[in-house]
C-alpha cells in the first residue's frame, strides 16, 4: 500500500497498523503571497511500535502529545499550516477507533 510505503519513506518506520480515515479536499490562500494551495489528500491514521527517524527533507518536527497538549499548542504555539485541523479532524475518527474513546481524541 502507498500510504505505508510514504510512512516508511518520510517517517522512517512501518505502521504496526494503518487504516484509512477519508479525503479531504481544502482550497488554502495564502495571504502574504497571493498564491492558493488546492489539495486532494487520502488521510490514513494508525500506530506505530518504533521511534519515528523523520526525513529531513520531508519532516522538519514531529511530536507525541495528548489531546489537551495540542488544544495548547493550537492556542499558545501560534500558526500551523493552514489544512492542519482540516485533515486532523478528517482522522479524528479512526484515532478514537484505534487508540479507544478514553483517549480524547
């Protein structure tokens, strides 16, 4: 499957396991420069049992954190990209259904 294939390319390690969450379709502009992202996304959402060795060129930061550690971030850390919360909340789903409704997610 692609999408473990492009895990294993950008993040460095095989998903223990991988489902698919959905698409998302997002239309961004950026205001500095005038120019309009337009993206067609398959969102995966899964686990992983290794440490991530992210690709430079592809991840410049990775973090683990709990649902109320990104609620501070998305408040105090300032932007993320512009489609963050659009596919986070396309994958939302399918974390509840692998790390269980206790989670948060």
């Amino acid at each position: 499957m692609a999408a473990a294939r492009r895990t294993a390319e950008e993040l460095g390690l095989a998903p223990a396991l991988l489902r698919e969450a959905g698409t998302v379709r997002y239309n961004h502009p950026d205001p500095a420069s005038g120019l309009v992202e337009q993206e067609y996304n398959h969102v995966f959402a899964g686990l992983v049992r290794a440490t991530p060795r992210p690709d430079p060129e592809e991840i410049c930061d990775i973090a683990f954190v709990t649902p109320d550690e990104l609620d501070k971030l998305l408040r105090d850390a300032g932007p993320f990209s512009a489609w963050f919360l659009t596919v986070l909340d396309t994958a939302r789903p399918v974390v509840r259904e692998l790390t269980g409704s206790a989670a948060g997610w």
